[in-house]
C-alpha cells in the first residue's frame, strides 16, 4: 500500500492496470493506493437496501448520468465488479470509508450522509474511461457547517436555479442552504391569511436615473409546494435548508404590505427599489408579534431545519428612538436602550422557535445584548461576533465580509459582472481560516464552520450568480471539509479545473477570473508595451502571430513589446493544458491609450461598488467602478495626448445611507447639467473641463471630449466632476487620450 500526499495524487502516472489516482475535492483526509481497481461502466450494479443507501445510489446514478454512464440500481449482490453501501456503527458523522479494487467499490458509513458523500467521491474518482483506480479512502469533514446563503430577496432566483445550485453543492459536499427569502426589497414566500406579502411585496420596478426610460419590474415568489420540492430535493442530496426571516429592521417589504406593522413613517415611492441600510423597522406591538409568529410558524410549517435564521443585523433605531410610545415601553420594561429593546424582541422571538424545538440563528449583532442560551451567531463584522459568541458559550458560524461575502468582484477583466468593488480572489478565500485566534480548545467546539453569502443587490440574473458563486463555493467546500492547511491556489487548482470540468453538464458556468490573463497596455515607439497578469501563479504563455498558444508557446516573464496590428493571444496553462480566461486582442495605440473605470484607480473606496447601467432595458449594458460616496478616478502615469475623451452614464443614487447622505459633497457647477474636471493630480490645477449637457438627457453612455494643454505639471490624471446634488450619480465607462 503507498499513501498518496494530499493534493498531487494528480501527477500519478496509469498503467494498463493501475489508474492515475485524480486530485479530489474536497481534499480527503486520508487516500492510499492499494492496486488494480474497475470500470464504472454502464450498467455496473450499485446494491442498496435500506432508504439512506437507496439515495445514495439513486444520487450517484444521476452523477454518472452526466457522463452518459447510466449504472443499474441492484437490491442483490451480483457477481463481478459492483459498488456496495456497508453500514458500521460508530463512524462520526458524514464520515465513509471508500475503498476500491478490481471487485469495485465499497463505501462504509454509519449515516446517510456518509454513505452519499463515498458516493460522491467516487464519481470523482472515475477519470478517463471512467476507470476507477484502486484506493482506501478514509474520509470526515473537519466542520458541520459548510454552506452557502443564497440572496432571493433582492433578486428573484427561479426554482429550477436553486435546484442546479444544490447539485454543485452537494457535488463538493456542501451541506447548508441558508436562503435569505424576505429582505427591504422582496418577500418571496406566501404566509396564510396575509396575502398581500406577496400580492404587493413580491415585485418592484427597479430604480432609474432621472428622466431614463421604466425597467421592468423585478418580480417572483416560492409558491408553498415549490418550497416543500426544494427542501426534499436538498434533503436527498444531505443539505438542509434554513430560511432567514429578518426582524426588527430589513422590514420594508412586509411594512410595505400592511403599514400598520411599522412606526408610521411613510414610505417614498419607489423606496423598495434602494439599496444600503434602511430606518424602517417592525414596532413592538402585540399585533406585530402576532404577525411575526404566523410568519415563522408557517416557515417551520415549510421548513423541517432545526434552525431558523432571525436576521437582526443592520436595525437602525431613529425610528425607535423618535417615538414616545416605544421610549415609554423601554422604560416600563426597564430596559437601558433602544439596543436592550432589540434583544428583547430577538428573545422573545427566539423563545418562540425554541417552544417549537428549533433553534434561532442571528447576525451578530444580537450579541449586543441578551440573547437566549443557544442562540446561534453567524459573524459578518468581521471574526470578532465568532470570538464573542465562544466565549460566552454560543455556537458560530464564520461569514465574514469582505471575504466570504460572494458579491464582491473577483476579477478585473471586461467578463466580470456587477457587483461590490472590493477585489476578493479565489486565492483570497481560500486562504481564510475559520477558527479566530485566541480561543481555548473549549471554545473552538462552538466554531460549527464557515458560510459563504451571495447578496443579490447587484447580482440580476441567475448566469451571474452562477459566476459569483463559483469557484469560491469550492474554496468554501475545501476549508470546510479538508484537514487544515496552509493553501496554494496553484496546487489547488489541480483539483479545482478537473471539478469544474465534472460540474459543467450540471449545468454551471463557473467565473474564469482565477486563470483570466489581463493584461496592462502602455504605448511604445513602434507599438505597445503589453504587461501580463493572473491571479493562479500558474504560467502565462503566449504568441503574437495569431495562433492558439499551447504548451511549447513562449512563457511569459517580462513585458512585451509588440508592434502595432499585432494579435496577442495569451492563457493560463496547468499541466500543459490551455485554462479558460485567455487573452486574444489585435493591439494597437488606441489600446494603449484606452482605460476603462475597472482599469483606473479609484481616488477613494468608502463605498466602492461595479455598478451597471439602467439602460437599456434589454440587452448588453455599461459597467461603472465608483465609490459613491466620493465618485473620483485617477490615471497615473498617462500617456501624453493632446486630448481626453470621457464615456460616461448616469445611475440612480438609490442608496439609503441615512445622515451620509449630505456628506457626499461635489465642486459647485458652472453650467447647469454640470460637468466632468480632468486634474493634473488630484490636487493639481483643472487642465480640461468637458460640459455634461450633451449627456443630461441620454440614459445610455456618451462620449465626451475636450482638449488637452501642451504640457502637464503632472501625468497623474485626475477625473472628478461638479454637481448640487447626488442623484443622478455620473460614473466613467472609459477614457481615452487621443494622440
């Protein structure tokens, strides 16, 4: 027998009886080489007797259905090659045992996820020919708590989208679906006998620029039959469901059905179609709580988890603290605040679900006040909920933003979609590790495991959730199954690219930003300057004569210089093979002197997001890198040119950001739509004043252009410009310097 280290069981060369060992994922704890192993082919019998094995065929058949292997579901033992479920008592949970030979395969669990997640990996043990190599496998995850959050509130997912979602996850064994179903913007479950929750509160029209065109609404619900399909459906594939209902804040949409649950403060039109932190809040009478009990009875009703998720993150209290009637409720209950009142509400509510033998799960926040005893945290602020949590004796679930919120942009490139501007890589999250510093043994138990979020604000369209998700779902799935270890995108990868291959007649797309080659063009003499760049680690090659480059294609070290009208074409390669993400352009000056707002510098990033453009309706749109609290971009180092042309758009300010609001401050204008300033540095002298009157009404983008003085006292460019107010924000599609 010959232990395989983790990871590189990969680079393992096949003979005629012996098949290389694949890389898996997540890595196992424990994989040895034992010899000859099978064909899993068409028609191999898979026995199953009791339910938990049945399922864990039924799953595995579906698995190699994607292959085209249609294995046969056996109740008797047959003769020759099979695959085998044993149940052993006293195995830890989710754990197997896989061990595979010229006889096939055995798989030993003690419960049913164990059984279905052997399954599993051995379908990623069937490589080429789907020859499965001879292994032991001994295999547990290192937490309970490996999941994803799935955002349906903001934007509406469809049912057959959440069913692919809980195929990639059970794929890598992830096993918690948190479903964030009721946000300020949606309500995406009906509740008897309060109907307008989802007659009113399930659609929205999105928010437009002053003066651009109506889009069209945003808009959908789970109907009751749909949710018990899904949560059978993730159930058969190990994953429980738990559903986030918020409270006391993000309670727009159900304010928006019935005002009376609110404070009375009315509603703006079209506030629901915001984004950020609003003040509107449940208030604390009986009516509501009654209101709040028939909503999480009926999603207990739905929903079989152990958990339910209370929300109380982001609850503002200038309502709370605006009214005499809440302030007196305070004082009669003798509480200290408006904080104290919050967690009187999450206690009570939390007494609710525990009297119904579910558990409540909070945002934490709740930590800053009493919360009951088994209470759950799930840490966003950072790590520092997790540690709290632990120490006062309360489970955790790490998710903290920015780097397990999926939201945020992983790569650069023209293929990236919307989202929060904060660069988060897939070496970034991989390289998280859940367990905060400084807890005891004691209070490492509370850590369940890790979380990634998907938040929807600016992610419409299920191809872009996809993207966001994937790969880092899989980076979330490693760290939270495999031993612990010090992580390297290039190693991982090795396991990650032959994944994705099996996930795609799943149907996912993943993102390419982990292997996209970008490159950084500055103009030359007699051409362009091209600097190359990946996020892998892995080597670039390369050609400039047009061809598809291939393993024996010059590597990229240094800066090329190419001549104008030449095709570079560019990818990242693993083992020899070209990855997704490569770079092909006929590069030429104008390249050169070209940057888009993903490609200049923010001046400031306090609120930085990738924003698209509310035109047009349908069809490709444009995509602006700003910080909306200070919208300024910096070229530095430009080229010289004698002039500037600037594509810009306008978006919304649909932003509730509360008393921020005023402190977002633009330069007076001299004319009346405004205009965009173009600095010699920041702090330089205006060298270039482009009028926004041709672009005031045009909802799409519009190309500006000024002239440039001969001489600059800086090359660093700065780009603002002046406005009286901040709706509609102006944002930079691109800029060009024009020779």
């Amino acid at each position: 027998m010959r232990r395989l280290p983790l990871l590189v069981a990969s680079l393992l060369i096949g003979t005629p009886t012996m098949a290389a060992v694949p890389a898996l994922l997540p890595t196992p704890a424990s994989i040895s080489e034992t010899g000859a192993g099978f064909v899993l082919a068409a028609g191999t019998p898979v026995v199953a007797s009791d339910a938990g094995e049945r399922n864990a065929a039924a799953r595995l058949a579906e698995l190699m259905r994607s292959r085209g292997v249609a294995v046969s579901v056996a109740h008797a033992v047959p003769r020759g090659a099979a695959v085998r479920f044993v149940r052993a008592r006293g195995m830890a949970a989710e754990s197997y045992r896989l061990v595979t030979s010229a006889q096939g395969a055995t798989i030993t669990a003690s419960d049913d996820a164990g059984l279905l997640y052997g399954a599993v990996t051995l379908w990623q043990l069937a490589g080429g020919g789907n020859v499965v190599p001879g292994v032991t496998i001994e295999d547990r995850p290192r937490f309970a708590w490996r999941g994803l959050s799935l955002d349906s509130a903001r934007h509406f997912q469809s049912p057959a989208y959440v069913r692919h979602l809980l195929d990639w996850m059970y794929a890598n064994k992830l096993n918690r679906l948190h479903w964030h179903l009721v946000d300020d913007q949606g309500w995406r479950l009906p509740i008897p006998g309060w109907p307008k929750l989802t007659d009113v509160s399930a659609s929205r029209r999105p928010a437009t620029a002053p003066g651009a065109p109506p889009l069209p609404p945003v808009a959908g619900f789970y109907t009751a039959a749909q949710i018990r399909e899904i949560v059978s459906y993730a159930g058969a594939r190990g994953i429980t469901v738990v559903p986030e209902i918020e409270m006391p804040g993000h309670a727009l949409a159900a304010i928006r059905a019935y005002p009376a649950l609110g404070m009375g403060v009315a509603l703006p039109p079209g506030t629901e179609s915001d984004w950020g932190v609003f003040p509107w809040l449940y208030n604390t009478d009986e009516a509501t709580f009654r209101f709040l009990e028939n909503v999480l009875a009926e999603t207990m009703r739905l929903f079989p988890s152990r958990w339910v998720h209370l929300g109380g993150d982001e609850a503002t209290k200038e309502q709370w603290r605006a009214s005499p009637a809440i302030q007196a409720q305070i004082k009669r209950l003798g509480l200290k605040d408006e904080n104290a009142l919050q967690g009187w509400f999450m206690a009570r509510l939390g007494r609710y679900v525990a009297a119904h033998g579910r558990r409540m799960i909070g945002w934490d926040e709740i930590l800053d006040a009493d919360v009951p005893p088994d209470a759950t945290i799930t840490s966003w602020r950072g790590v520092e909920g997790a540690q709290t949590a632990a120490r006062r004796g309360h489970d955790a679930i790490l998710s903290p933003a920015p780097v397990l919120y999926l939201d945020n942009r992983q790569g650069t490139g023209p293929e990236e979609p919307p989202g929060r501007g904060n660069l988060v890589t897939l070496a970034d999250v991989l390289a998280f590790e859940p367990v905060p510093a400084g807890l005891s043994p004691t209070e490492q138990r509370h850590i369940l495991g890790l979380q990634g979020n998907l938040w929807t604000e600016h992610v419409r369209t299920e191809a872009r959730a996809a993207w966001m998700t994937f790969p880092r779902a899989a980076a979330v799935a490693e760290i939270g199954w495999a031993p612990a270890a010090t992580r390297d995108l290039s190693v991982f990868a090795r396991a990650l690219v032959p994944q994705l291959d099996r996930l795609r007649p799943l149907g996912l797309t993943a993102a390419d930003s982990a292997w996209a080659v970008t490159a950084r063009l500055v103009p030359a003499a007699t051409g362009v300057v091209a600097t190359l760049s990946g996020q892998s680690g892995l080597p670039i090659r390369y050609t400039i004569d047009g061809s598809a480059p291939t393993s024996a294609s010059a590597r990229y070290t240094l800066p090329l210089t190419v001549t104008a009208g030449q095709r570079l074409r560019a990818a990242t390669f693993l083992d020899g093979q070209a990855l997704v993400g490569s770079y092909d352009r006929v590069l030429d000056r104008a390249a050169a002197l070209t940057r888009t707002s993903r490609e200049l510098t923010p001046c400031t990033s306090a609120v930085l997001l990738d924003l698209e453009d509310d035109w047009p309706a349908t069809g490709e749109r444009a995509h602006f890198l700003i910080d909306i609290f200070g919208p300024c971009w910096r070229w530095d180092a430009a080229p010289e040119a004698r002039r500037i042309a600037i594509r810009v758009g306008q978006v919304p300010f649909n932003f509730q950001v509360g008393p921020d609001r005023d402190k977002v401050r633009f330069r007076p204008p001299a004319t009346a739509a405004g205009e965009f300033e173009v600095r010699a540095g920041c702090e330089g002298p205006v060298v270039a004043t482009l009028p926004l009157a041709p672009a005031a009404g045009n909802p799409g983008v519009t190309r500006l252009e000024a002239a440039l003085p001969p001489s600059l006292p800086s090359r660093d460019l700065c780009i603002t410009y002046t406005a009286r107010g901040v709706d509609p924000l102006w944002a930079i599609d691109r800029v060009e310097l024009l020779p």
